[in-house]
C-alpha cells in the first residue's frame, strides 16, 4: 500500500503545506495515491478542506514599507545628516538663505530617492501577472472552469495549447505535449513532454519531463495532471520568495559617499575643535576669567569654529553627484542601456565580473542550420538568423546544388516535415523577416529557402494527407503526402508521372532513430544505394562528429508508398526508408561578442557564463567566442551541489562557465564572487533569474526577450539585448565616476579606490 502524505499541520493560507516530496520522482499511480484523488476527480468537500488546509493558490507579498519608511531610509545617511545639521545650524546663526538651499538640496534627493524605492519593488507585481485567472479541473466527475486561485493539491487539470499552466503539476496524460519553459528554465525551445517517465530525484527543473510548472505557457498538444503544489510551494512561488528575502543594499558610490560624509565630519570637527581652542588661548580667559569681554571673545571665537564647520559640509556633492549621473543615464540610453536606478550608473563602471545568460546575449537568440551531411559530403551553410541568404560549400568552394541533387533532396524532405514559416516585412524601406513556428523546424525551412525552394509550392505539389507527430519517447515527426504535381524544379528526387496516385513517407528526428529504419541511403547524385554496415557506421561517425561542436542534429529519410486507407498502422510507413542525410544546427555567437569579450578583459573586467543549456554545448560556444580561458573549467549544476560554500568560493575562480544551473544555483554563484570581493553584475531574462539579478551588486535584464519580472527587478534593462552593450555601459559607468571622484577627491582626507 502506498503510504499518504502527512504534511507538518499547516496554517491558512501558508501555501501548499505539502513536504517537498520529489513528484518527479514518483509513478502515475504514486502521485494519484498520495494525493487521494479519485477517478471523478476531488469532492466539494475535499475542496474545502484542502483550502483550509492549505491556503489559496496564489503568489503572496510581504509587507512594504510605508512612506514615511521610504522616506526616513533616505535620510539615514552621514552625508544628509551631515547637511540637515549645517542647515539647522544656519537657521540659528541667521543665514537663513544658505539653510534654505542646503534644505532644499536635502528634499530633492529625498524625493528621487523615495520615487525611485517605490517604483522598485514590483517584481512581484510582475510574477502575479503570469499566473493564470482559471483553470479547467476535474471535480466530482464534472470538468469544470474554476478560479486558478482556487486549486489545491490532488485537483485533475485539464490542459490544452496556448494554456498557462495554474500550478505545479504532475502529469499523467500527455498527448505531444510541448511546454514554453523559457522564462523559467532558460531552455532555448520548448520542451517535451512525457507523463510516463519517473525521474531521478536529483533531477532539476529543465530535465523533469514528466512535470509542468505555474506560469509557463503550453505551445503545442494537450493533457491532464495532478496538482502538486500551490501557491508559495510552486518553483514560481520559490523564486517569489528568494526575491522577497533579497534584500537591497548600498552601491559601491553610496558606500564611499559614506565614508566621503563621515571622513569629512570628523576631519571639520577636529578642525574646528582646534580653530576653538586657539580662539580661546587668544582670549583672557585663563587670566581674567569669566566677564563680558572674554564670554564675546568665546562667542566669537566659537562661531569662526561654528562657520568654518558649516563651510566644510559639502552640500554641493549631492547635487554633482546626482546632475552627473543624470547626464550618465542620458549617455547610456544612446548606448541601449537604460538605467532604472541612478546610483547604479556607478555601480557598473565598479563591475569587476560579469556573470551573461548565453541565450542572446552572447550568441543571436536564432536557431541557424550550418552544416548539411549528405553521403559523405559535409556541406558548409553560410548566413544567419532567418534572412534566406548565403551560400553552400564544399571544402571552402561555393556549389552549383544543381551539381549536387542529392543535397536538395535532404532540403526538400525538410520543408516537407515542417509546420514553421519565414514571414517578410517592409517597413521604411528596411527588409525584416520573422519566423513563425518552432525554431527548429523555422532554421530547416531559412536553409531551404536559400537552396531556392519555394515552400508554398512544395506544399502544393505535395499535399500533406495524413501525419504522425513528434514524440519524445519516438523522437520522430513523420508526414505523408500525396505526389499531386511534381515538377523538375522541386528539388525532389522524381518529377515525373510515375509516382502520380502514390504517397511520399517524409520522416524527421534524431539521427539514430531515423537510421534505425532505412535500408538505403540517397548519394549525392540521388541514387538510392543499400545501405550497409559501414555507411551507417560512417552517417552515426558523422552526427558525432556534429554533436561535438556543440551542433543540434536532425536526420531525415523518405519512402514512396501506395496510397494508404485511413486505418495505416506506423510499421506500414515507417520501414524501408531512403536515409537522406543530416542538419545540424546551432544558435550562433553574436560577432560583436567576440571584441566586446577582449575589451572587457583589458580593463580588467572577467566574464562568466550562466546557461540553462548541456554542458558540451555551452562549452563549444564559450570556446568559440573566447569566452573559455585555458586552465578554466566547465562546472554543472549537479557538480555544483556537491560544493559547499568555502569549496564554490575557491571553485569560481578557475570556472567560467556554469551549465544546467537553477535560480538557487545562479544566488550562491553571485555570492561566492562576493565573497571574493568581486564587484558582480548578473544579467537575465527570465524568472529564474530574477532573484540573482536582485542579489548582484549591479543587475542587468533584457528588455527585447526578458520578462517583466527580470525587468522590474533589475538595475538596468538592455534596449538590445546585447553583452557589448554591457561592455559600453560599464566603460560610460568609469567615466561617471571618473567625474564625481574629482569634484570629491581631498587628499588629506580621503582618497577614493
């Protein structure tokens, strides 16, 4: 008998209240037993009881401060304190015009300050936003619309696409199920699903196929699960709490304006400690004593000390401090970088770290096929992104693929197996195309589109009749079409009457997979050949080949067939395949990354790269822009744990790249080069990131991809998503505090470092 979950008596409204069980971890048939969920779904009274029990499902926020809070922390400064006294002192003394301005300047940075504070905490705002208003559930036999927020653990959800998912759940149907992770996960494309595996325990959040996650969007498929956790125990309720416990602190300029304050204040006491005592040895005090004489000396000698002090107080340096990073923010915004808090305008030219997603910030955020393997022939593929221009080689030398027919028919079996498509636009004159569809399937369709294909034509000619979709457990997309129009400009390998009132059998998926199905394979002059033991040792030596740097690797194949009834089995279309060749494909390095990197090394700063992405490919990428120093390492999130605090401290010296990383891993990342007293600026795009760009000394969001939470949470958004412009920003951030560092700069006080 399964054993019930027992949770530690919760509260009301404290969330879930469940232990962290490992769901993932768990069978179909575990997770229904522990939860109790009936075939008919849960009871009204169920409900009740588990809303008591554990609360609503929903994110919550903890208290903010007041205003008058927003507004004492302004003034819990040396500096203002030091400027409201000499402001105080002045009222006394009668100056009442030098006590106005120095008051007036106190109001004003109160004021932005307190603008500023309250417009920063609407991180959770932002989270609340992604979850969604209702949920269509399974309750006392019935599917019923019910208010997200009142899900509770053990409720079925049904789920379908363009769906955001309500909760953490478990699921236990998935019907090519595709889920959009990348606001929480980092994963590049979406993920499929499948509610059959259990999974190891340790498995992080990207690697539980079996389980989707409040907030995430369904982009293809459908299925049901189980609810699992709610409210503040889903991994979007985590993170909300990680970013509520953050707390914010001091930038590297308030810090030393600090000490500027306290440094100066004791320095113009003990001035004017002695400007006093002098005045005094001068009077007939100790000679006389008291009388009306000596007491005006000693006002008169105290008010020269009382003077000289107010004149030490600078009460212009708030003022250059903030016109300077004024003028910095408007520089900055040239060079896309918007800067949401002025002190963090400083903060950057500090930098001595910079922790960069990969995900399009160093590389373009576009998945790019650069390589076609076709009968021992690897054919260069030059552009990218999704403009349809560029070239094919061979050995370094541009092809005629008129020459080389064999190459357009692996083009030709890839538009076919595809749903993307490349859309053009014209505005003011500039020529933009924009991909619709997976990123996948929308890179095989930009390569095909340069070999000349015309998919609206393909398509035509070969109508799809009936189709098998991908399935992870299969890891294979079939199609099939009726061969109604071939044409000789089809890039196909038959064009003429023959195959009329047949079917073409057009597969796609992983290498192996396909290659397990083919007896033949296509040469690159379109001749079906048998295919042998060593020409499939030579097509698996060949995706190896392309895994290894770092390449993502799809094989294809066809078959002709008779037309088929409605009632086909998949052994009648997916055996005797013609193996046709392989794509491999890869989001490329931006090529201003590169110099920017170089740039940044120079003048000391280091960078670190933070991907949710396999090691191997995160590893090939950061070789490859130079990012990867040698004697560095490559360090996983799985590796990570193992670490303790003092052993990741010494460990993030030696490591430039972190891959398949959680938003837990990413906080210990930052505070580890804290400790080692780095100056870190972290940036992201995702929820995931959120509370490690809270926790960095300078945090850094994407403004094209990010989210809204990454975005309110951080210090500067990036107008172009772009690590160069992290390099400009932080060089424009050193002239700023080149400036304010002259205007402040006293030798025999302070000195500035």
């Amino acid at each position: 008998m399964t054993e019930k979950v027992s949770p530690p008596a919760p509260t009301k409204n404290s969330g879930s209240g469940l232990k962290p069980t490992p769901w993932h971890a768990l069978s179909k048939e575990e997770v229904v037993s522990k939860l109790e969920t009936a075939e008919q779904g849960l009871s009204a009274e169920q409900v009740t009881e588990r809303l008591e029990r554990y609360g609503k499902n929903e994110l919550k926020e903890k208290p903010r401060p007041s205003f008058l809070q927003l507004v004492l922390a302004q003034l819990n400064n040396f500096v203002v304190i030091l400027l409201i006294v000499a402001s105080l002192i002045s009222a006394l003394l009668g100056d009442y015009v030098e006590a106005g301005a120095i008051m007036l300047i106190v109001v004003l940075n109160a004021i932005l300050g307190v603008i500023q504070e309250s417009r920063a905490e609407e991180a959770l705002a932002a989270l609340k936003k992604m979850a969604a208003p209702e949920a269509q559930v399974l309750r006392g036999g019935h599917r019923v619309a019910v208010p997200a927020s009142q899900l509770v653990p053990g409720d079925v959800v049904f789920l379908e696409a363009g769906n955001y998912i309500p909760a953490d759940l478990r699921l236990v149907d998935a019907v090519n199920l595709r889920v959009e992770e990348a606001a929480l996960t980092g994963e590049s494309v979406p993920v499929q699903k499948n509610a059959a595996l259990v999974l190891d325990p340790a498995a992080g959040i990207g690697d539980r196929k079996n389980s989707v996650f409040m907030g995430t969007v369904i982009s293809y498929g459908r299925g049901r699960g189980i609810v699992v956790t709610t409210g503040m125990q889903t991994q979007l309720g985590l993170i909300a709490d990680i970013l509520q416990a953050v707390e914010s602190e001091e930038t590297p300029l308030q810090q030393r304006l600090d000490e500027l304050g306290k440094a100066l204040g004791v320095g113009a006491l003990v001035v004017c400690g002695l400007v006093f005592g002098l005045g005094l040895l001068r009077t007939d005090l100790f000679t006389q004593g008291f009388g009306p004489e000596t007491n005006a000396a000693m006002v008169e000698a105290f008010m020269i000390a009382v003077s000289l002090a107010i004149a030490a107080v600078p009460e212009g340096l708030a003022a250059v401090v903030t016109i300077s990073l004024a003028l910095g923010m408007r520089e900055m915004v040239r060079r896309h970088a918007l800067i949401r808090r002025l002190a963090s305008v400083e903060t950057l030219g500090s930098a001595t770290v910079i922790c960069s997603d990969k995900t399009g910030t160093l590389t373009q955020n576009v998945m790019t096929v650069t390589r076609l393997w076709v009968d021992n022939k690897l054919i260069e593929i030059t552009g990218s992104g999704y403009a349809p221009i560029g070239d094919f080689l061979l050995d370094n030398a541009r092809i005629k693929l008129a020459d080389y027919p064999g190459v357009a028919t692996a083009l030709w079996v890839s538009v076919l197996n595809n749903d993307a498509q490349i859309e053009q636009s014209d505005e003011s004159g500039v020529t933009a195309f924009r991909m619709v569809g997976d990123p996948t399937e929308g890179s095989l369709l930009v390569a095909a589109i340069k070999a000349g294909i015309i998919q609206d034509d393909l398509n035509a000619a070969y109508p799809r009749q009936k189709e098998i979709p991908f399935d992870s457990a299969r890891k294979r997309m079939v199609t099939i079409h009726a061969i109604k129009a071939p044409e000789a400009s089809d890039s196909s390998p038959f064009y003429d009457q023959t195959h009329l009132q047949k079917q073409v059998v057009v597969v796609k998926g992983a290498p192996d997979e396909v290659l397990r199905l083919c007896t033949h394979y296509q040469t690159l002059k379109d001749e079906s050949k048998p295919l042998d033991d060593q020409m499939r040792k030579s097509i698996l030596a060949a995706n190896d080949g392309l895994t290894q740097k770092a390449l993502r690797v799809l094989g294809f194949a066809f078959r002709i067939i008779p037309e088929l009834q409605d009632d086909f089995s998949h052994a009648e279309v997916e055996s005797e395949l013609v193996f046709v060749g392989l794509a491999g494909m890869i989001d490329p390095e931006r090529p201003e990354v590169r110099p920017a990197l170089e740039k940044a090394r120079v003048a000391g700063i280091r960078t670190i790269m933070i991907t949710g992405d396999y090691p191997n490919t995160a590893r090939a990428i950061a070789e490859n822009i130079g990012l990867l120093r040698p004697g560095h390492q490559v360090l996983t999130g799985a590796e990570l744990n193992e670490l303790d605090e003092a052993a990741l401290i010494k460990a993030v010296e030696v490591t430039d790249v972190f891959a398949r990383v959680s938003p837990e891993h990413k906080m210990r990342i930052v505070d580890a080069l804290r400790s080692n007293d780095e100056v870190v600026a972290m940036t992201g795009d995702g929820v995931n990131d959120a509370p490690a760009i809270k926790r960095a000394d300078i945090g850094i969001a994407m403004g094209i991809t990010g989210t809204d939470v990454a975005k309110e949470t951080a210090d500067m958004v990036l107008t172009d998503d772009n690590y160069a412009s992290i390099v400009d920003a932080v060089e424009q951030g050193r002239v700023i505090y080149a400036n304010i560092r002259k205007f402040v700069f006293l030798p025999a006080f302070f000195q500035c470092r």
